[in-house]
C-alpha cells in the first residue's frame, strides 16, 4: 500500500484549480466575453488568482532541495510568460491566436508571481533562523 503526504494537499490542489482558471480566464477573456466586460470584471479575477497564489505559496510544505525545484521552476515559468506574452502577441496575431495566448500567460504570471515570492520569503526566513 502505498502512503501519500497530506502536507501539501491543500496546496495542490489550489495550485492545479488555480493554473485550471488561468487558462479558462485566458480563452474566455479572447473569445466570449466582449470588451467592455472584461474591463468590469478584471480587477475581481485577477484579484482572486492573486489570492489562489498567496494561498499557495503559504501552504505548500516545501524545504531543501524541493524549496530550491520549486524556486527554480517558479522562476522560470514567471520569465518564460512574461517574454511569451509579449513574442506570442506579434508573430501569433494573423491568426487571432495571439490574444488568447497573451491573456493566458497574464493569467499565469498572475498565479505564479505572488506564489513564488511567498516561497522564496520563507525559504529565506528558514537559512537565516539559527
């Protein structure tokens, strides 16, 4: 049988309905809401990803090496969206692709920022505590 940590559960699953509602917000800001609706209901979504990546950075259960995997991977996927966003818009926009593209990303680094930064505080807090 095998045993599996309930530590970081809550995390989780936070975290996976959290990237699940990055990519929603990210198709359905580009192809179903019109304009003058997204512009009325941005500030409460991004309000509520931004929650999702405070909830997850204070409660996954990460210390050692994971601390430093999750760091790393945090930090690459912050800079592989934030330069995505920006190369996907020009060479994708022909084909209308590019915006849904773009409004993921946002999405994601909206996730991902607050997040990160949370870990890396407290794998700080945890070198300097003697």
């Amino acid at each position: 049988m095998v045993l599996k940590s309930a530590e970081n559960s809550v995390g989780a699953w936070v975290f996976l309905s959290g990237v699940v509602l990055a990519v929603t917000i990210g198709i359905v800001t580009t192809f179903v809401l019109p304009w003058s609706k997204i512009t009325q209901y941005s500030s409460p979504i991004y309000g509520i990803l931004i929650l999702l990546g405070l909830i997850v950075g204070f409660s996954i259960n990460v210390s050692g090496k994971d601390a430093q995997t999750f760091l790393l991977t945090g930090a690459v996927l912050v800079v592989v969206s934030r330069f995505g966003m920006e190369s996907v818009t020009g060479s994708l926009i022909g084909i209308g692709v590019g915006d849904a593209v773009a409004s993921t990303f946002s999405a994601l680094l909206t996730l991902f920022v607050p997040a990160t930064i949370i870990v890396a505080l407290k794998t700080v807090f945890s070198i300097t505590r003697i």
